[in-house]
C-alpha cells in the first residue's frame, strides 16, 4: 500500500485531473462519488497545479491505510476499501474527441469554410507527435513555456500559443474561439460568434475546424502547460 499524503475530491472535478496529469508518479482512483489523489510526498510544499485542485480533503495516509487529518498523529479514518489506483495518465486519458455536425434541416444553411483573401496571426499549429517529441527534446526552455498542448488518439498534436515552433503541420487561427485552418474563414463572415452557442460547447473548450468543415471538441482539460517531462511521457505512453 502506498503511503504519503491523498486528496479527496468529488466526481464532479474529475476533468479537472487534467491539469495534473502531466506530474510524474501520481495516481488516482474513484468510488463512492469520491476521487482519490495519491503519490504525493509525505512532507513538503505541493506542487502548485495539485494545490489548484478543489479538494474537499487532504490527508497523511499511512502504510497501513490509516488517514491522518494535517498535523493530527492520531487517525480519523481509514482509506476506503477496494480502491483500485491507476497512473494519472491512465486515470484521465487525453483525447481530442470527434464530433459530426448536427442534423441540418433541408432549408437551414449548411455550414462552410472558404478560402479566405485575408491574414491572421497563427495560433495553433496541428502537428505529428514524433515531430513534437523530438522539437521539444532540444528546444530551450524559453521556447517551451509559452506554449500549451493537447494530443489526440491518432497522435496529432494540437499546440496553443506564441511563438510556435517552427514544425511541419498545419497552422490555426483563432476566430470567436474557434479554431480554423490558416487562409480559410466560414463563407458567412458573421456566423463564427453564434456557432459556439450552437454547437453546445463549454465556455473553456475549442472547436477546431478542418478544411471539408468537420469539426472536433477540443476540451479544456485536455490542453496542458508544455514541459519537457510532460512532451516525454506522452511520448513513452504512445510507444507502450
């Protein structure tokens, strides 16, 4: 049995894992309408992504299942039965989910993209994941902070930010929150503000475009600060 400290959190933050996934030796774990955060040292500042997490508890846990309310050397409880702990990583898998346009009736109007006469500043950049792990490898840290990313069954990578890197890929711009492929714009300029609303997508998600005008839910949860480590697991995951 592991030992160290654990956090409880409820079902309902469970997306919120997201922004400790990429930490190295967690693991988590649910029942009961509980999540169990463990794989944190016994002593010592958290990092500051799990000190983000809306826990409704935090305790020491001992080898013997003990839990231990912070500074208490007496325990108040022991650690639920039967939990099955699993890695972070393959608690909350990344995904970029696929989504179909929604039935359209005969005279709505069809959703298009089109060539575009005008230019943006790129935002995104969908790339491979060998060409991402090895940028990120030797890039400097400097390039590297800057940036978010997301990746997705198939390995694409969705990167955010400024400046990207210089990679092979496709460039994004950002309109009304939506992703679009660079030199293409919806072949109605104003309707980009009302698809959000339409399309049902959380106020922190993206919606990424492609050029025959399918369209992905890119959660929220699933766009992670860029760090070394965090680009190398991914990696070691998709190689296992």
């Amino acid at each position: 049995m592991m030992s160290g400290r654990v956090l409880v959190l409820t079902t309902a933050d469970r997306e919120t894992l997201g922004s400790v996934r990429h930490l190295p030796g967690l693991q988590a774990a649910e029942t009961g309408g509980q999540l169990w955060v463990g794989g944190l040292p016994t002593t010592g500042e958290l990092p500051m992504p799990v000190r983000g997490l809306a826990a409704v508890a935090i305790y020491g846990l001992d080898t013997e299942g003990r839990l231990f309310a912070s500074g208490q050397r007496t325990p108040t409880a022991r650690l639920p039965a039967g939990l099955v702990w699993q890695p972070i990583r393959a608690f909350l898998p990344l995904e970029l989910p696929t989504a179909a346009m929604p039935a359209q009736h005969p005279s709505s109007y069809r959703v298009r993209l089109c060539p575009s006469a005008r230019a943006e500043a790129a935002a995104g950049l969908l790339t491979t994941l060998a060409a991402w792990h090895a940028y990120a490898e030797t890039a400097p840290e400097i390039r590297l902070r800057c940036l978010h990313f997301a990746v997705a069954d198939d390995a694409r990578v969705l990167l955010l930010g400024t400046p990207l890197p210089p990679l092979p890929g496709q460039e994004l711009w950002l309109s009304e929150g939506l992703l679009l492929p660079a030199g293409f714009d919806f072949e109605a300029p104003l309707l980009a503000p009302l698809l959000r609303q339409k399309l049902e997508s959380a106020p922190d998600d993206m919606l990424l475009f492609a050029a025959d005008s399918s369209w992905e839910r890119v959660p929220n949860a699933a766009v992670l600060p860029v760090t070394r480590s965090a680009v190398r697991l991914t990696w070691e995951e998709f190689e296992r």
